[in-house]
C-alpha cells in the first residue's frame, strides 16, 4: 500500500512541469471571459431546451400511468356493481 502511494505521489509531481502563467496578460483574459460568456449562453440555451423536452416526456408519462390507474379503478367497481347486481 505505502508503494502505491509513493508512486502516485512521484507521478503527481512530475506531471506538473512547465506550467504558464496566463492570468498576468489582460488580453488573454480577456479573451478568455468573452469565449466562456459566448459559450455559457450558449449552453443554457441548450440545457433549457433539453430540460423543458424531459420535463415534457416526465409528465406525458406520469400523466398515462395515472390514467391507467384510474381505469383499472373504474373497472374494479363497474365489477363490483355488476356482481351485487347479480345477487
């Protein structure tokens, strides 16, 4: 257990090399805010079309599986109805 630490450790250590620092550049960040602010809109746009389409096919299908339960429903007490009406 104690290697496999080591070695993740070893390797951790040797992936962080090279490293640049791009948040001391004003127009790198710049650019960068105005990429994730296009994009973000984007993606909510997205994610909203894709919430309203499940929360559509969320309700069709609560709405049939009540429907189903209350035909059984009926069904159970026209059954009912009919075998007191026999007596």
């Amino acid at each position: 257990m104690r290697w496999i630490i080591i070695i993740l450790l070893g390797a951790s250590l040797m992936s962080c090399t090279d490293q640049k620092n791009y948040s001391k550049d004003y127009k790198t960040r710049k650019i960068v805010d105005s990429l994730f602010k296009k994009e973000s809109i984007e993606l909510n746009k997205t994610l909203a079309d894709q919430c309203s389409i499940r929360t559509v096919k969320l309700l069709d299908n609560l709405v049939d599986s009540i429907l189903v339960v209350r035909r059984l429903e009926v069904e159970d007490i026209l059954r009912r109805e009919t075998l007191e009406n026999a007596e």
